[in-house]
C-alpha cells in the first residue's frame, strides 16, 4: 500500500473506527476526516476531531510509518503546527510526534482495523497487499441496477474520451482539420504496431513518410517509388518493432497506406459501413504481430473517426461511432474482475455488463485513484 491508498482509505474512512483512541488513550472520534489537499502542506485540511469530548479544527497528516514524519521534515516545517492529528498505518514506536513549535501531537494507528477489515472478507491474515483498491475496505452493500448502468456509462465515456485525447499529441491544428486526423490517426497505429521495442522510432519514420512535405496525405496518392522507399525505411533494424516479421510488416504498411488516403464521408451510416468493410480487409491480413485488429480498432480507428466527427461537428457521426464502440467487445474483461472486492464484480455480473466494462471501469477510475466520482464508492460508502 501507498500513501495515496492511505490517504484515500482515510478520506472515505474505510476502517473500523469503534473505540478508537490514540496511543496515549484519549478516545477519538471523526467527525469530519476535513479536505484533501492534493497541494503543499498537511494532507487533510480543517478537519474536526474530537478527543475525550473535546472538539479540535485543523489538519490531519497522514503517514504509513510514524517516522515519516521525520524524514520528510515536517518537525522542522512551520506550516504543519496547525496539524491536530497524526495517522499511521504501521504501529509506533514513540506513540506521538513533535511540530515546529514543540507541540506533541495525537496520534492513532489503523494497520490493525485495516486487517481486520481484509480478514472479515477473505479469510486472509497475511497483511495489506500492495495493490488493493480501496473499495476493498468498504462494507459489502446491495448495488442497485440503476448505480451498475450509471457507473458502466461513466466508465464506457471516461474510457472512450481518454481514447480519444490520447491521439490529439499527434494532431497537428495548423493542417487542415482532414489532413491532421489523417496525421493522429496514422501516427497512433504507428504507436500500437510498434510496440513494446522502437516505438518511439517508428512513429517518427512515418510521421516523416506522412508529413506534409512530401504531399502524400494532401494529394491522396502515392508514387511508386515513395512506396518501395516507405517500406525499407520501416523494415530498418532500429525502426521496426522486434515483434514484426517483413511478412507482418507488409500488413502494416499496407493498413497505414490505406488510411492515409482516407476521405471522410458525410453520412454516418456510410462512414460506418466503410469501417466495416476495413475491418473485414485487416482481418484477412496476415497477422501484425501482438496487436490484433480489435486493438486498432478500439484504440485508433474508432476514436480517431469519432475525433473528426466532433471536430467538424458532425453529432451524428459521433453518436454512431461511440454506440458501435460501447458495444464491442474483448478478452480482458475479466482479467480486471480479482482487482475488485466480489460484491461490486459480482453484482456487474449479475447485472449483464458487458465484459469490458470493470477493464475500462479498472483503467478511467481506479488506476486513477478517481474514488471520489465513483458512484460504487459512493454506494458502498453511504454517500
């Protein structure tokens, strides 16, 4: 466990807090965990807390050992004397910490409501594991089928906008807006076909090969001889991705080549049923490598289409586009599922999600720590 899960943990207090008391023996009661402070200072700002029935507002500083405390130099730090609260995660040795100006704070320590709470629901005692979202720690809650759908939209949307913003690094606003959407979405199936090795370098030689200076995407055709040219550039020992035979290569460039003359059509339905058609092609291709064609599909073709479809404000388009996305599917659905406590992959089952949704759910919130604006969170935490 990190600070950030620590402090999450605390935030939504996800811990047993019946009969807690510092290491001195007051009893502690939270009455407000305060706010948290993603900046410089104290964790949580203007928090209440009461101790032995006496109210106390300020901070609340959160470490996983209490000599953190010391070695991130917060006695020395004036700006933590307004502190009224020191929480650990592991057991103490002094009991109490000491600010600037001499004061010994309260202090309480929760590894062992933290264990309590993982053994209550898996049987374990061997600890925190490193990886454990915090909605592990909340109580197993009822999720109505109106939260499930709710939250699978949230994620569906979240995930397809990251999607989408992830191509606009290559979007060049200076072109023309066909000409720059051509650019981004060429360059993202350069960054997925070149992966895990020479990344890098591939995008580079066919945002070179692409460029506006040698007019191919402009004039919709290409030369003979910048094909040949094209080709040996990428088949170069520090351009082509090491998983890339010269056979896979040939697929690639025959897809970038294809995409690059790419003229976009008015009507939704058309535009859709030419994707279709693409998808067929890249499908009877001899294989590229790790990356199949759904993963180009989702992660390029369809949200670079949907890009310029918003940026041309064609809201057709993009609805069709993000209701055929929504509705595709892939392999690594449940992968994520042991990621999540059972209540909340179970009550997704139960519901009929689709299988992508706890992935994209797993990649737009949790990776993200974003609990805040979970609704499951929300649900379980009684708010």
């Amino acid at each position: 466990m990190n600070e950030l899960d620590f402090q999450l943990i605390w935030k939504h207090l996800l811990f047993d807090s019946s009969g807690l008391t510092t290491y001195a023996g007051a009893v502690v009661r939270i009455l407000d965990p305060g706010t948290h402070n993603h900046s410089d200072g104290p964790d949580f700002l203007n928090a209440r807390i009461a101790l032995d029935d006496i109210l106390f507002y300020g901070h609340v500083e959160l470490h996983l050992e209490e000599e953190d405390w010391y070695r991130h130099g917060h006695h020395t730090d004036p700006n933590y004397n307004n502190v009224v609260l020191h929480v650990c995660l592991k057991q103490s040795r002094r009991g109490f910490v000491t600010t600037q100006s001499g004061e010994q704070l309260p202090q309480i320590v929760l590894e062992n409501r933290l264990r309590n709470s993982i053994q209550g629901k898996s049987g374990s005692n061997k600890g925190l594991p490193d990886n454990l979202l915090p909605c592990h720690f909340a109580e197993p809650a009822p999720i109505s089928e109106d939260v499930v759908r709710r939250q699978e939209m949230r994620a569906y949307h979240a995930y397809f906008e990251d999607k989408i913003s992830a191509l606009m690094q290559w979007y060049d606003p200076s072109l023309d807006i066909r000409t720059a959407v051509v650019g981004a979405r060429l360059c993202g199936l350069a960054h997925y076909f070149g992966r895990p090795h020479n990344e890098s370098a591939f995008v580079a030689e066919v945002e070179r090969s692409f460029g506006i200076e040698n007019k191919i995407i402009h004039s919709g055709q290409f030369i003979p001889t910048q094909i040949v040219e094209f080709k040996e550039k990428l088949n170069r020992k520090e351009v082509r991705p090491v998983l890339l035979s010269e056979k896979r290569l040939g697929s690639v460039d025959a897809i970038l080549r294809r995409y690059a003359l790419w003229k976009p059509s008015a009507n939704a339905e058309s535009e859709l049923r030419r994707h279709l058609s693409a998808m067929k092609w890249i499908k009877s291709l001899p294989a590229t490598g790790p990356v199949t064609s759904s993963v180009i599909e989702r992660c390029v073709l369809l949200p670079s289409l949907a890009l310029w479809a918003r940026l041309v404000h064609h809201q057709d388009l993009f609805s069709e586009v993000q209701r055929y996305w929504m509705g595709l599917s892939s392999g690594h659905g449940r992968t994520v599922e042991y990621q999540f406590p059972e209540f909340i992959a179970q009550n997704a089952r139960k519901k009929g999600t689709k299988n992508n949704f706890l992935l994209y759910q797993f990649k737009s919130y949790c990776t993200e720590r974003a609990c805040d604006q979970c609704l499951f969170m929300k649900n379980a935490c009684g708010g």
